[in-house]
C-alpha cells in the first residue's frame, strides 16, 4: 500500500464521551497509527480549525487529514459546522465523514448536499465500531490519494 504520510491527525467532534472514548480504542483495535484529536461541540471545532484561543498551538491542533463529524452536538450542530468548513477555500479540502446516530433520510441527503464525503451510522456494538473504524482509516489513509 501507498505511504504517502506517516501520521495523519483524526479530529472527532463528538459531545459524546463514550462515543469519543470507543472510537479511540476501536482506532487503537484496528491498529491505525493516527493522531486522534476530540472536541465536544460545533464551535470548539472551528476554535480548532481556525487555532483560536487554547487551540492556537500548531502542536496542539495539527491541521486534521479527516474530520469525524458528528450532527447532534451543542452550541453549533454538526450540520452548521459542515456548512461553514465546506464554505471556506481553506478548509474545504479537508474530507469529512459525517458518523452520527441519525439514520434520517432528511440528514442524509443534507449532509452530502452540504458537501460531506461519507455518511455513516455508528454502529450499536464496540465490534461493529471497531470495524467501522478499521474501514475508514483503511479507505481514507491507505486507497485513496488525499492532499498534502
């Protein structure tokens, strides 16, 4: 397989502690070798994106190569999120996989109107997650060409 990057940086934003916590072990199960990054809500990601305030360190926030989006979060929903990042020419490149337990036909189709490159439903087992997440560190990090 192609090893174009070594580490590429996973952000989840994800309100959900649980949800957050097995998508790291699941990550960890699957063996990927990424930097996993969490933020709790719509307006902490942006803070993250844009490096503002205890996000202003490159170090702290490196520029993610995949975002894990999730749409029910406070503040700032996924949805208003993805609108935004998918508007600004200096984020848009940044593919994001909507992973939300909504299985609404309404949210799916919005969100790839809104420009998301996947939408998955978390699954309702560890295993299931597990795969899940074997899946898209394989796709995204292994098959398909991303930009540097």
């Amino acid at each position: 397989m192609k090893g174009r990057r070594t580490v590429v940086t996973i952000l989840m934003a994800d309100d959900d502690e649980d949800d957050c916590m097995l998508a790291q072990e699941a990550l960890m199960e699957s063996r990927l070798a990424n930097d996993l990054h969490f933020v709790r809500d719509g307006e902490q990601l942006m803070d993250y994106l844009y490096r503002r305030g205890e996000y202003a360190d490159r170090d702290v926030a490196p520029r993610p190569g995949l975002i894990l989006l999730d749409l029910n979060m406070p503040k700032k929903d996924g949805r208003e999120a993805l609108k935004q990042i998918k508007a600004d020419p200096e984020l848009r490149q940044i593919p994001i996989v909507i992973l939300t337990t909504s299985q609404a036909e309404a949210d799916i189709h919005r969100s790839y109107d809104l420009g998301a490159n996947s939408f998955i439903t978390k699954p309702v087992t560890f295993s299931g997650l597990v795969e899940v997440m074997r899946t898209i560190g394989r796709y995204w990090f292994e098959i398909v060409e991303l930009p540097l």
